[in-house]
C-alpha cells in the first residue's frame, strides 16, 4: 500500500516534465552566430575598410584610377569632390568614394633575350 501511494505521488511530477524545448536550440544558435560575427567577420570588415580607406587617398598631383578604369590626375580636391584631369584634357567631378586607388606606373619589364634553343626545338 506505502508502494502504490507512493507511485500515485511519483506520477505527476515526471508527468511535468517536458522535453527539451525548440527556443532553447534556437538561442545557442543565435549565440553561436553572433560569437563567430563578433570574433571572425567584424574585425575582417574593419580591417578591410581601413585598407580600402588608405589605398584611396590621393593627393592633388598624384594619378588615381577610378572604379571605371578611368586613370587620370588630381587637380582638385574637395570633401565631397575630386576633379581629374584626363591625358586628353577634360576635367571630371567624381565623389570620393569612386576613387578606386592611387594608380602606379608599373615598372617596364625588359624583355630577356629569346633562351636557347634546346635539342627538340627546330
């Protein structure tokens, strides 16, 4: 009799537990996903944008490639504009963030002479 009392009383209480819920799963992956933002993409966007930043500063006088491919010269330089001057002489407005990078005349490459001719090539 103590046993069956004591079965009744033990049914309810195991009867109120539930399995694990959804929302629980769902929170561990928004903190998941916002640990390796924090950890991983944040400091990678920062770091781009402070190159990206660095590679577009031009000077008046300096060449600066736009993001058409247009090279050209800075002539003028304001906060919202910067005018370049073109090999054929016109003027363009661009806003900064056009400005793709300083533009660098590569180095000409001297050509080496033709190599040997080896034993297969004739």
């Amino acid at each position: 009799m103590i046993t069956a009392i004591h079965l009744l009383l033990a049914a309810p209480t195991t009867a109120a537990k539930k399995p694990s819920s959804n929302y629980e799963f769902f929170i561990f992956i928004l903190i998941a996903y916002g640990g390796i933002y924090y950890f991983y993409f944040r400091p990678r966007r920062k770091k781009q944008q402070a190159a990206r930043k660095i590679s577009r500063k031009v000077e008046v006088g300096d060449r600066a490639q736009t993001i058409g491919g247009l090279v050209a010269t800075v002539i003028n330089q304001t906060d919202d504009l910067i005018t370049l001057r073109t090999a054929s002489g016109a003027e363009l407005d661009f806003i900064p963030s056009a400005i793709a990078r300083k533009y660098i005349e590569p180095d000409p490459v001297v050509a080496d002479e033709e190599p040997d001719a080896q034993e297969g090539d004739k």
